[in-house]
C-alpha cells in the first residue's frame, strides 16, 4: 500500500511540473489562434449606443470581452492612470489620453517624424516684430462640452488660471507677462520678453489648454479656482467628453457630436481605457481581442511575440526621449574635458542601439533628439573608437586609466544597468574601473541637488514637454541652471555657451536663432558633459481591424488621436 | 495591541525617513521650478524636525486626519476609501475559500490517509507552499483566460457595466443589498479567479495543518472509546475530533491574514485589482509619507485585529481555554 500511494504521488507531481514546464514554453508555441479578422459580432450584445447594463448571457466573453467586438467601441490598455484630470495640474507622464481628446490648445503640433504648427482652437496668429506680441484669431462657432460658447474670454481666463496656480507645467509659460481679450475672436499674449519658441510651447500636452469658464466659475470652492471640482470632472471643447472616472480601473470617454471639426461616417462612440498594470496581462488580452490598443507595454519578448501574431500590429516610432549618461563635471578626473570626450569615444553607440535595446532606439548624434526644433548636428560624431579614447586619455594624463568611476542607474531601468555592464567591459580595455551602482529615483534627487553628492556618472532619461529642445538646452547646459532649481545636473560652466544661450534667448531672427544654436550645440557637444547614448522608439500595439492610428512626436504614445480612428 | 501599532508607526516612519530622498521634488517633477517645490515641501512640513512630523502625523490619526497624499494629490483617507474595500473584498473572498476549502480538504485528507484524494491534496498543498504567488497568478491567467476562456483577464467588473451603488465598496455585498443582479454576477466573475490565486498557499497550509492535526486527534483514546460505543463515523470526525482538531487550523488561519494581505499587493497588479496593494506600492516609490504610514498602519490594524478575533474564537471552540 505504501509502495502504492508513494508512487500515485510522484504521477501527480511529474504531472504538476510537466503543466509548469508547458506553460513557460506555451505562449511562444501556441500557434495563432486568432482568426485575421474580429468574426462578426455575436449579436448577445446591445449596441453600444444606450449607457443601459447589457442583458447577456454570462459567458467569459460578454463579461468584459464583447465589447472588443463592438465596432464603435475602443478599449484602450495603459499601465498606470492620471492622478487628476485638471489639465492645469497633470504632470503626469501616464493616462493623460483625455488631455488631447477632451481639452484643446490654440495651436497643435503634428507629425510622426517632425513636429509642424497646425492652427487648432486659433485659426491664425500673427508676431509682433519686437517678439512680445502674440495676436491670435480664433475659431468661430466652437462650443464647450457644456453648451457655453469659446472665445477670448475664455482663452484670458484659462492662461489667467493656470499662471495663478502655479502647478503642473506652469514653467514653461512663466514668459507671459498678460493676455489681453481684445474682442471675442482676438486675444493678445504680451510676453514679458521674446521667446521664439513660445508658439511650440501652445502646443505642449500639459497646460496650455482651455477649459469652459463657465464650468469652473459654478463650482469654484473657497477660491480654489475649481481645483477641487476639475481634479474629478471635465471642461473642455474636444472631440471626447469624459463620461465617468474609476480610479487605478478606467477610464471612459464618449464622443461629442457637436465637434466643431465635425465627423465623418466612421468614428469610435466610446473609448474605454483600463488601468493594466502588468503587461503580461495586456499581451494576453490583445491577443484574445479582449482589447484593441495596449499602449506603454514594456516587455520586448512580449512585443516581439506580438508583432509576429496575426490579427495584431505593432507600430513603432522615435520618440522624443532620450537616454545620456550625465557626467558630474566638479569631480576629477572628470572635470578635463578630455577624459569626458575619452568616455564619449568608449562608449558603444550601436549596440546599445541595436543590442541592448533590440533595434528599437537609434544611437544620438547630437545634444538632443532628432525631429525637434533646436536640433543641429555638430561637425562631428563620437563614436566608439577605443584608440582614440586611450589618445585623450594619454593627453589628459591618464595613459593607463588607473582611476574608477561611479555609474549610478535608476531602479526599475534593467536596460540601463545592462548598458552599463556593456561599457565596463570596454572601459577595463582602458584602464578604467566602472562601479555599477543602484539608486531609487528619491534617493538620486536628494543627492543631485549639490555638485558634492551627486555621483561621477549617471544613466538619465529627458523626455521633451514639447517639440522643442531648445528648452532642453537652456535648462540643461545654462550655467545659471543648476541642481536644484535647474537642470544642469552636470554643473556644466562654459562661459561661451552662456553667451550664446543668453543671446538665442531674444534673438527673434529664425536664420540668426539657428546660427546662435548651431555655434552651442558644437560647443557643448565638444565639451562632452554628458554621454549622450540614445533615442529610444516608443512602441504601440493594435488589432488589426483598429484603422487611423497616428503616431505623433510631439506627445509620445499618450497623445493619440482617437477622433481620426474607427474599428472595420 | 496598542503598543504593537505604535511599535509600527514609529518603525515605519523611522525607516522612510532615513532613507535619503526628496519627495516633493519627485511630486512636482523634474521640470518643475524650486519655488513649486518650495511650496509643497511647505505644504507637507517637511520643512519641519522630524520628530514634530510624526506628532504631526499621530495626533491628527487620533482626529481622523490622515494627512494629504502628495502622489494622489488628495487626502489619503479618501484614496483608503477608494482602494481599500476592493483589498478587503479580495482578502475576505480569499478567506473563505481557505476555511471552505482547506479544514475539508484537510479533514477528508486525514480520514482517507494515503488514498487517491490525500495524494492528490498533498500535490497541491506541495504546490501551494511551494510555488511562487504571481507565478501561480500569470499560469492561471494563461490557461483559465487565454486557453479556456472560462475566466476574465483582470479587473473587478465588466467595462461595460456600471459598479454597485456604494455603501460598503465591496461590489459583491453592495449588489446583493441593492438587488443589482447584473452587477452581482459580473463582480463574482471576476473575483473568481484572483481569489483562487490568493487563497492557494493559505488553503495549503490549512489543509496541512489540519491534516497533521486530525490525524493526532483521531489517533487519542477517547476516538477509539466514542467509536467503541458505536457512534455513526460522521459524529465521530464532525462532533468530537473535529472540533479538538481545530485549535491549530485556527491559528493558522489568524497568521495567514498576513499572508494574504501580502500576497494581496502581488496578485492585485497582475489582475488589475484596483486595491491598496498597488497604491501602497506607488507611494513607497514617491515616498509619499503620509500613504504609507497609513497603509502600513492599516495593514498592521488588520492583522492584529483578526488574530484577536482568533484568540476569541479559542474560547468557543475550547471551553477548557480561558483568559482568567
């Protein structure tokens, strides 16, 4: 009997481990399941046009999968959710979808390689020759989700509101001094001094949009400018109006058929973006069908699986972030501007690129992204050239190496850590100890905000507010711009740069504004503060059947456009 | 009880703020001007000494005020309001598959030692103890979601339906007391498999727990003597061992509270449960004070709680148990 029982235990355990081992090898094996096209709609479901609960049979399918076959119906899947739905406020780098769909600026940016002022809620703008004077014509006939009308009124009182708070991306339009309604269709924005690159900063995602007055005035508490009431609700003129709000679960937009861009015969009724945070769970629900868009997945085997199943597609595009290794300049040897070019000519550009991050990021070759207002390429390129690194060395004194380094990434970045093992490899060729350190974001802020604490070498992230890096430029290699209140995390000081950033600031000239950042960029480029490594892509997945997705640079994967999108 | 949750809050806020960071910084974000830090860092008071913050913080618990959360940008207890029932729903649902699950299976598994159902209970309670929780989480998901289609992917209700009118926040519980059937048989839905998910160590341990101790009771003379005087074997196992047997399963039970609320924040992010798990998880990477010491706190309110109601429960089941 023992010799019986002992043996019917170790069938169930083999049977147990064998499940296991199946499914770890299972999702790549599985052979495609889903058919090209969504089948027809199972008609167990209503229409998606009442707000009623749905009568179904309980199958797993209705039960939250029918409505992937509705085809006027979205569901979109992200990570994580947005901490308030105040467009004065948000900052947050995540489930800002409504941003762009419910909220307008006067003008948009658009583009999937390069950003392009489009007129929005303004029809037309005309610059003073001084550069202080902004006049903008706005569009007539365009309603509030509550019926009131836009106007100048309404564009004086939003600006007027978000300067007043304070919060969220409110730096970037600290160079307004007044906006003026001159009459309902004309508003005048009186800069305190010229800024060329104002007009892009009217199309960032976070700020410059306008809400309904009206809204905000009802349900104003204790001067709190509608914080309270606009943190939860919605006031805006675009295409969606937000229907309801379930924190960390989802979020539902529904279209406003008042649009003033008005819509043709196919467009999506509803959009449902739900809060998902593992991206196992997406992949496993983008290729039931269970879901039409996963945005912010971050695995590449699951990206990469997904490209090569059928009925789903993967876009890809560069998008404005990118990544660069942040030198602290203060600290010997790393204040000779030849050991920091000798690291510059270490470093393995392409295979970060191509090997690290799979082909998905292109090595930078320049200060800032490409496609961006304020992108210049220097005369020259770093790349990796182990001779001519040891050459710098040997000059700046360093024939051997002899010295070791701090190279600080951020917890939760692996790629990072994995860059940085790569380059260890190569820097030992040189002489030079890389000292692979972990730091929690908190803990890296505390120690950047002095020239003493900050580490030798850091692995960063800078994604642009807007389709400008020019602003980039001045907050990162100004000299007036240091830890804590600025950017410039290397403690960077070339009088020169200062000079010609100082000058680019007001020059209103386009031609001579190029020349101006041509000159820096070379400069900074050449006085190699940072390690600037790579741009990376940013990756949206969809079902096949989900048409008109657009990708566009100036607002990363968060500023799609729903109201050009429709289901076939 | 008292001490311990003061032994925690001091612990907690001790730990986070030692650990060098600067929150406010990371609430206003890297672009972000050093006036609007300025002003949170005022807001929030940590300007101030340290040991005037945890005052702070402890006499406004006492007036129900648990502080502000910079990460949700709202007062943490409305974010306790809005995460924590959906943790409670799970950790309780849970619960009850470990007590309904595990004494039987346990019981079954010592009256039928070393037949087919004992193996097979040691299989999964092996499995149980021994699998990690969101490994378990993920294989469920492929095979009951993605092969079988018998279960959702994640979530607590169906996108399309509207949530339970809120009273308690628990869906379940609201739909039954506001007779919404739609809502109720969608939310049970979608507990379903999370819970099993949860509930699998703790379910193991019990069964284990109660195996070994079944085994011992029906192993004592008074089993013999009771079956001697020719009382039908279900009277024997349910009115005499059962009860003596289960004085440790009790207790394993009060300790796999903790577990299970543990287990709860791993098994929330791969079903997008929207509870305090993931929240909690949030606030540890902004540092956001206020949340967890809250959350901390909550949890170890929780726990403490349920091992007091264990230690009642002693009385009932023992009567020779007496706190006298």
């Amino acid at each position: 009997m023992k010799a019986r029982s002992a043996n019917t235990f170790r069938c169930l355990i083999s049977l147990v481990i064998l499940l296991g081992l199946l499914s770890g090898c299972a999702p790549a094996a599985t052979p495609v399941s889903a058919p090209v096209e969504n089948p027809a709609p199972v008609q167990t479901t209503e229409p998606a046009a009442t707000t009623a609960p749905v009568e179904a049979a309980p199958t797993a399918a209705t039960m939250g999968g029918g409505l992937a076959s509705d085809p006027k119906t979205l569901i979109v899947l992200t990570p994580f959710d947005t901490q308030t739905l105040d467009p004065a406020v948000n900052y947050d780098f995540s489930g800002g979808f409504y941003l762009l769909n419910c909220y307008e600026p006067l003008v948009k940016a658009v583009g999937a390689d390069e950003a392009k002022l489009t007129p929005a809620l303004a029809e037309s703008w005309e610059i003073s020759p001084d550069g202080l004077t902004y006049t903008f014509k706005l569009r007539q006939g365009v309603k509030f989700h509550d019926g009131t009308p836009f106007n100048a009124e309404a564009v004086k009182f939003s600006f007027d509101r978000l300067l007043a708070m304070k919060m969220g991306a409110v730096g970037n339009f600290t160079s307004i001094d007044k906006i003026e309604a001159v009459d309902d269709a004309t508003v005048k924005f009186i800069l305190k001094a010229p800024y060329a690159s104002f007009l892009l900063a009217l199309t960032s995602m976070w700020g410059p949009v306008i809400v309904s007055p009206t809204a905000i005035k009802a349900n104003e508490k204790d001067g709190d400018l509608g914080q309270a009431w606009l943190a939860e609700n919605e006031a805006g003129t675009g295409p969606y109006k937000v229907e309801k709000w379930e924190r960390n679960q989802q979020l539902t937009l529904t279209r406003n058929a008042d649009y003033w861009g008005g819509w043709g015969d196919k467009f999506l009724e509803k959009i449902i973006i739900r809060f998902v945070p593992e991206t196992t769970t997406m992949r496993l629900m983008i290729e039931k069908g269970d879901a039409d868009l996963a945005v912010g997945m971050t695995s590449i085997e699951d990206l990469d699986a997904l490209a090569e199943t059928e009925g789903v597609v993967v876009e890809e595009f560069a998008a404005m972030s990118i990544r660069e290794v942040r030198i602290n300049t203060t600290k010997p040897p790393l204040d000779d501007a030849k050991v920091r070019q000798a690291l510059a000519y270490s470093f393995d550009y392409d295979q970060a690129a191509t090997g690290i991050l799979g082909g998905h990021a292109i090595r930078m070759d320049s200060v800032t992204a490409k496609g961006v207002a304020g992108y210049f390429k220097p005369s020259f390129m770093y790349t990796k050239d182990l001779e001519k690194a040891k050459q710098l060395l040997t000059e700046a004194g360093h024939p051997d190496g002899g010295f070791s380094l701090d190279y600080v990434w951020l917890s939760g970045l692996d790629i990072d850590r994995q860059i940085g093992e790569m380059w260890q490899a190569d820097l030992k060729q040189l002489g030079i100890d890389l000292k692979i350190q972990e730091m929690p974001l908190n803990t890296w802020w505390e120690a950047q905000g002095n020239p003493e604490t900050a580490p030798q070498m850091m692995m960063g992230q800078w994604g642009l507010d807007y389709a400008d890096a020019t602003s980039q430029i001045w907050v990162m290699y100004y000299s007036g711009n240091f830890p804590p209140s600025g950017s410039n995390y290397f403690y960077y000081k070339n009088e020169q740069v200062d000079k010609l950033l100082e000058q680019a600031r007001v020059e209103t000239d386009p031609a001579k504004l190029d020349q101006l950042y041509q000159q820096a960029v070379e400069m900074i480029y050449t006085d190699s503060p940072e390690v600037w490594a790579v741009q990376t892509n940013e990756r949206i997945v969809h079902r096949a059947v989900v048409m008109g997705y657009t990708y566009n640079l100036s607002y990363y994967k968060e500023g799609i456009n729903f109201s050009l999108m429709y289901k076939q | 009880m008292i001490f311990v949750l003061l032994g925690v809050s001091l612990l907690t806020f001790g730990i986070s703020h030692v650990i060098p960071s600067d929150p406010a910084r990371q609430a206003a974000g890297p672009h972000a001007t050093t006036e609007q830090v300025e002003v949170l860092k005022k807001k929030f008071g940590f300007d101030r000494p340290l040991p005037e913050q945890y005052w702070i913080y402890m006499t406004g618990l006492l007036r129900g005020d648990l502080g502000f959360s910079l990460y949700s940008r709202r007062p943490v207890i409305e974010d306790i309001k809005a995460y924590f029932p959906a943790t409670i729903e799970l950790t309780t649902a849970a619960m009850m598959i470990c007590l309904l699950l595990g004494i039987p299976l346990g019981v079954l598994s010592a009256v039928y030692k070393d037949r087919l159902l004992d193996q097979i209970s040691r299989v999964v309670c092996i499995g149980g103890v021994g699998l990690p929780i969101f490994w378990l989480a993920l294989l469920f998901q492929l095979v009951l979601y993605r092969w079988l289609n018998w279960l959702p992917a994640g979530g607590r209700i169906a996108p399309d339906i509207a949530k339970p009118l809120t009273i308690t926040g628990l869906y379940i519980i609201d739909s039954l007391v506001t007779g919404n059937w739609i809502a109720l048989r969608s939310s049970s839905y979608y507990i379903i498999m999370p819970a099993i998910t949860l509930a699998f160590a703790s379910v193991a341990w019990v069964a284990r727990i109660t195996r070994s101790s079944m085994l011992d009771t029906l192993g004592q003379d008074y089993i013999r003597t009771a079956r001697g005087k020719g009382l039908r074997e279900r009277q024997v196992i349910y009115v005499h061992a059962l009860r003596n047997a289960l004085i440790p399963a009790v207790t394993m039970i009060g300790l796999q509270t903790g577990a299970l609320l543990s287990g709860a924040f791993l098994v929330e992010i791969i079903f997008s449960w929207p509870g305090i798990g993931f929240y909690t998880i949030n606030s540890i990477m902004a540092m956001d004070f206020n949340a967890i010491m809250t959350t901390t706190l909550l949890v170890a309110v929780v726990y403490t709680v349920t091992n007091l109601i264990v230690d009642i429960l002693y009385v009932a089941i023992d009567p020779r148990i007496s706190y006298t």
